[in-house]
C-alpha cells in the first residue's frame, strides 16, 4: 500500500518515524493526492491530537517537557498535486514555509527555556544562548545578528514566558482541532464513516473548549471559537437548504486552508517577531536577564497604542493579553541612576529619547527625596483591566504598585512621549512646505506666491491653503509612517506666522515662531535654524517661479506652432524644459530621502542634544544638496553652493527675460531674444561644467575636461571642496539629469 492509499483510506501512518525521507517524499515529477500535502502541511505547522493518520502523543506543558518538530516542507521542482495546479500549490505552501518557521522558532524558544528553568541563579546567569537557536535564528532571519546571550527567562521573567507558553498551547489546539475536522471528513468522503473511537476512548467533538481555554485571555481560542460557530451555523443552513445532503461537514483543501489559517499564522508570526526584537534589542546592547520583562514591556506598549491607531482588533487583544501577563512579574521597575554611567540599567536608557526622560526624572527625583525608591516598592503591579485609555490605563496600572515618586516618572514618560510625537510632525511640517516634500499638494499655494503681486489679505488665504495641502498630502499617503504629518495634528500650522516680502517684486514667503516652542523644540527652532528653513523656502520660491516661466514659454511655443517674430522659440524652451525637469525630479528625490534617513537616524537618538545635533546636520546637508544661496551669510570654507548660485540666478533670469520678450512684448527685439538665448546655453554649460567637476571624484567613468572644465577648476580648488564627501555623491544624481 503506498503512502497516498493509507492516508486516502484513513489508515494509520506516523510520520515522524516513517522510514520514508523527505526527498523520497517529495520526488520531481510525482504526482500526490491533494489530502496528503494538506495533512502534510497541519504537520508542519504542530500539533499531534490522535487522528487515525497521526500518531498520538502526549506532550504535557511545553514548558516542562522537550519534544520533537517535524521538518518544514520545501517543494522541489516538477512535484504535482492532483487537481490542483502547480503555481496555486507553490503559492500557498511559500505561506506554509514562512509561517511554519515563525511556530518553528517559538517552539525552540520555549524548549530552551524549560531546558534551563530548574537550574539555580548562579549557573543561569552563566549560560550561552543555545546552539541551535542561535544558528536557527541567523538563517531564518537575515538581519538577526545574535552573540552569547544568558539565559534564566523562566525564573527571572515569568509572566512573559506563561504569556508565550499559553499562546504556543492555544495555537496547538487550534491545529489539533483542523486536524480533526480535516480527518472527519476525510473519513466520511472516502470511509463513510465518521471519526471512530481511539484507545478505548469515545471520538472528542470536533471542538471543545474548556474553562480555563475560554476564559485564558488570549484572543487565539476566542478568535478560533467565533470562526467555527460562524462556520458551523453556515453549514448547517447550507444542510437544511440541500434537504441534508450535503457532500462534507467540512473538508479543508490545500487551496482553502491557508485562507482558514491566515488569521492565527499572522499572530503567531507577530509574537515571534517580538520576541526576536526582544532577543535582538537585549543582546544589542548588552543587557541583563533582569531587564527582558521591562524591554517587554515598552515594546508591548508602543505595538498597542500602534494597534490602536491602526485599529487592529485581534492584535490588540494579543498585546494586552501579554502585557497583562507581563506586568505580574514587573516586580521592580527599577531605573538605577548610582554615581557610576557603568551601573546604570540601560533598558530604559538604551530605548530611545522618551526613555531617557525617564531617567533623567527618575534621577531628579532621587536627588531630591533623599531615599531609596526601590526599597519602598514592596507588592508586584497588579494585570491591566478592560477600561478607560490604552496608554493612561497602562501607565496608571503601572503606577498603582509603586509610590508617588516612581508615579511622577510615569507623568514624566507619558509627557515625553507626546513631545517627541509633536517634535516630529513639527520637523514633518516644516521639511513639506519649506523643502517641497509635499509635492504637487503645494501646487495652490505656489500659485497664490507666484503671482507678482500677492492679495492683500494673504495671511488668511496662507493659512487655508497650507491646511488643504496637509490634509491632501495625508489622503495621497494612507500608508505614511509614524512620523508624517496627518490631517489630525495641522494645529501645528498655528505655531507660526507666515510673512510676504516682496523684493525687487518677486514675493518671498518668510515664517516666524508665534511663540516660544516648549521641550526640545526650544532648542530645535533657533533663529538661526528658522533662517536656514526660510532660506530654503524662499530657494523653492524662486524655483517655482522659473517653472511658471517655463511652463509660460512652452504653451506659447504651442500657440505659436514654435515660431514668433522670426524666432524659433524651441531653441530656447526645450534647454530650459529639461533644465527644469531635471532639477524638479532632482529635488523630490533628495528631500524624500534626506527626510526618511533622518526619520530612521531619529529613533536612534538618546537625549535632546543628539536629536538637536541630527537635526542640525539634516538641514546642512539638505542646504549643501539642493545648492541654496548663501550670500548674505559667511561663506563658509568648504561650501559648496556658492559655486552654482551664480549660473543658476542667471538661468532664472533668462527664463523671465525670454517670457517677458516673447509674451508680453508686442514687437520683441530679436537681436535681444538671440543674445538672452545665448546666454541661456552658455550658463547651463557652465552649470554642466561645475557638476562635472565636483563630482568628478564620485562618478564611476573618468570624467573628461573640456575648456569650462579646467575654467571652473580653480574656483573648486579655492572653495576648498572635499570631492569625496557624500554631498558631491548626491550631486552626481542631477549631474546625470541633467546629462
């Protein structure tokens, strides 16, 4: 009898002793049954419930005992699956694959830590990180890089690991119940009998819940019950509209049962994940076995505000559930701040800016009360109840353990946070409008600044206009990050006053602090920063307004089938189109992604002087690249802008002379037309040129010279640029624009 007829025909067959290998399992150009793969596939991802195909195995708790994992299926080549086609197949096992390596890795981590939860404290602390998990780790997740790691989870983080060992349970059940279900109606299909008695005892119903399951907490049970109850009172309508003849109670094919799972695979697949950042981030920076549950802890705060802003139900649940679990164990949420940095418990410190306020309050507190807080916490915190604000809730059930003190740490953290949430959308708002990050969203409002002469009422029409552009901006960016400006927080427009100054009739948009900013934007927003942002801003007007100008000439070009006066208006139009095109695409590109590596560099900050001394750099470097002018500044000994102003300011002019000319002139002088042409061309191979030579170092073909180059070679040379710094890298992008 092959393997395929025995398990067609319901008959016993155990997989993990089978004398048959993997590749004899899954030969190419082998035909298997499309039930086989599927039982194949509930293997992989666990549990062992008695079925007639699977042999049955009592386990006990996870936690107290060691057991054997299957193989995670990989499909070679040419292997078919009857009525089922191959790409359909390979679609769905690829979902198989990476899940099963998510319950893979969660299974070894509970195994290492029942293998080391007995032992006493002295040798826990002295323990590696296991062999296999290690290596496990390395290959499943290309960015884990894990080093020796100590392991006493089980008796220094107990809340945590009963949180995960609870979730492993209830996923084993859930498996254990599709076993059934598959298996009944595999029975019933090809047998035409239902499941029968095994080892003396009576079948189990398909799904049975008991008191403790229903009532444990996590939400992968009640998720499971609400699918089948749903799935249950479908079945049997379907029956009584068929007169019940209906084929099969239930039958999961491969096709359907990826679909069936999906809810629960992402789960689990979201706890591993946290507990790899958990594993990562400890490692990362040397941290204590003592301090997982607190790192736990914060990361499971931030996945549940996340959840909320997402409204992600289930997740959520899962989350709260495991903070709940957590926090029992939090016995002493210890930030120690002694005389030396060496003994200070780098979990909070390491975290991030809002993290290192609570130490420093911590600190403050410490220094004025006299005594020793964390003698004074004496009872473990208490489980989250189901009310009131996810954040507050957690911040005041963390609190209700502690004393006053450790309550005004809390404060403090909570406040933290929503500084650093108002700096970034402050820092998003201002990189929109000033450097065009926003993009055709600020189309209206550079209408309004391009005209020659704005409105007179302009300071409320700014406003609407601003305002519009955020919220379009946000409806454009559904899947923004965290740190972009939505439509919920535009009251950050109000923190400034806008001005128009209009020099030599050209309007430049100017914008003011309204008041003194608070926390670290205080020291964020000086006078000379809002300068460098207002510099930039009116470098934007300006090439905006030479856009208009071009876009002026080239519809006259249409209207005028290209000649006017005797002038062939191309000539001019087409050089500055593409000057323009260029130098459009050239900005959006930089200011996206200066703004992304500033954001990600930004999570990485400790402390307000580093995000001030990151924030200080992102506007010089975005100065540099997008060559504002500089000349009522110090020119500084390696800038390199000031070389490019020059033919930039007169390309700008000859774009208005030439629509001024050609547009608005009734008999235009051709013998100006032809001499502002030429200057046109003659300044863009200057501006050539000067690209050429400063990213002469950073191109990868050996640049040729010509006469402009060697003329602009000394310029460079007494400006004294660094031609390997990664401003000039990021000017090779327009040099090739520009061609």
């Amino acid at each position: 009898m092959t393997v395929e007829d025995s398990l067609q025909r319901g008959g016993a067959l155990n997989l993990e002793q089978s004398d048959l290998s993997r590749s004899q399992l899954l030969l190419p150009n082998e035909t298997f049954s499309e039930c086989f793969v599927t039982q194949k596939v509930l293997l992989i991802l666990g549990g062992n419930d008695g079925s007639p195909v699977f042999k049955r195995k009592d386990r006990g708790s996870v936690r107290t005992q060691r057991y054997t994992y299957p193989t995670i299926l990989e499909v070679s080549d040419g292997v078919r699956i009857a009525h089922v086609s191959e790409s359909a197949i390979r679609d769905c096992l690829d979902v198989f694959t990476r899940c099963g390596s998510a319950a893979y890795l969660m299974n070894k981590l509970l195994d290492v830590i029942a293998d080391h939860r007995g032992l006493p404290d002295g040798e826990q602390n002295e323990l590696p990180l296991a062999p296999s998990l290690s290596v496990l780790l390395k290959s499943q997740r290309n960015d884990v890089r894990l080093g020796s790691f100590c392991w006493s989870w089980h008796a220094r983080n107990q809340g945590l690991v009963d949180a995960l060992a609870t979730i492993w349970e209830e996923w084993n059940t859930i498996i254990a119940s599709m076993h059934r279900m598959f298996i009944s109606s595999l029975q019933k299909e090809f047998c035409g009998i239902e499941d029968p008695p095994q080892d003396g005892m009576a079948a189990m119903p398909l799904l049975q819940f008991n008191d403790d399951q229903s009532h444990s907490g996590s939400p992968f049970i009640r998720l499971f019950k609400d699918y089948f109850l749903q799935y249950d009172e479908r079945r049997r309508e379907k029956a009584k509209n068929t007169g019940g003849h209906a084929l099969l109670d239930f039958k999961l094919t491969l096709l359907n049962l990826e679909c069936q799972l999906r809810p629960f695979l992402k789960m689990l697949e979201g706890v591993t994940n946290l507990v790899e950042v958990i594993l990562c981030y400890v490692d990362r920076y040397s941290l204590k076995v003592d301090s997982v549950t607190r790192v736990a802890t914060m990361l499971l705060m931030i996945h549940i505000r996340s959840c909320e802003h997402t409204q992600t139900k289930y997740m959520l649940e899962l989350w709260k559930f495991m903070l709940q679990s957590t926090i029992t164990s939090l016995n002493v949420l210890s930030v120690r701040y002694p005389d030396t940095y060496e003994s200070i418990d780098k979990s909070w410190l390491y975290f991030g800016g809002p993290f290192y306020d609570l130490v420093t309050a911590r600190a403050e507190i410490d220094d004025k009360s006299g005594i020793d807080i964390f003698k004074q916490i004496e009872l473990p915190l208490t489980a989250l109840k189901d009310e009131g604000d996810t954040e507050y809730r957690v911040l005041k059930q963390l609190n209700d353990g502690v004393k006053s003190s450790l309550n005004k740490a809390l404060l403090s953290l909570r406040d933290a946070l929503h500084r650093q949430h108002h700096v970034a959308q402050c820092l998003s708002y201002l990189s929109g409008v000033c450097c065009l990050r926003f993009g055709d969203c600020l189309d209206p409002l550079y209408n309004l600044l391009s005209r020659r002469r704005v409105p007179l009422n302009y300071h409320a029409r700014l406003k609407e206009l601003l305002h519009d552009c955020v919220v379009d901006y946000s409806l454009s960016h559904r899947e923004r990050p965290v740190h972009e400006l939505s439509d919920h927080d535009v009251s950050v427009i109000d923190m400034f006053d806008y001005y128009v100054d209009e020099e030599c009739g050209i309007p430049n948009l100017s914008l003011k602090l309204s008041r003194d900013p608070d926390g670290p934007l205080k020291r964020m927003l000086t006078e000379d920063t809002m300068h460098k942002y207002n510099s930039m801003l009116r470098h934007m007007l300006d090439f905006q307004l030479f856009v208009s100008d071009v876009k002026s000439l080239v519809a006259l070009s249409r209207r005028s089938s290209g000649v006017l006066c005797g002038f062939y208006i191309p000539r001019a139009s087409l050089p500055l189109l593409h000057v323009a095109r260029s130098f459009k695409d050239y900005y959006e590109w930089l200011v996206n992604a200066a703004w992304k590596e500033f954001v990600a560099r930004l999570d990485g900050c400790v402390g307000v002087k580093d995000v001030v001394e990151l924030h200080e750099s992102y506007l010089d470097f975005l100065r540099d690249t997008m060559l504002v002018s500089t000349q009522d500044e110090i020119r500084e000994a390696s800038q390199i802008s000031p070389l490019f102003s020059e033919p930039i300011k007169i390309i700008y002019k000859c774009a208005y002379e030439l629509n001024r000319l050609l547009g608005h002139e009734i008999d235009p002088d051709l013998e100006e037309v032809e001499s502002v042409k030429d200057i046109l061309l003659s300044q863009i191979e200057v501006l050539k040129a000067t690209l050429n030579v400063v990213c002469s170092f950073t191109l990868p073909d050996m640049p040729v010279f010509g006469s402009m180059e060697h003329k602009m070679l000394p310029e460079v040379v007494k400006a004294r640029v660094y031609l390997n710094t990664k401003t000039c890298k990021t000017l090779s992008v327009l040099y090739r624009l520009l061609g």
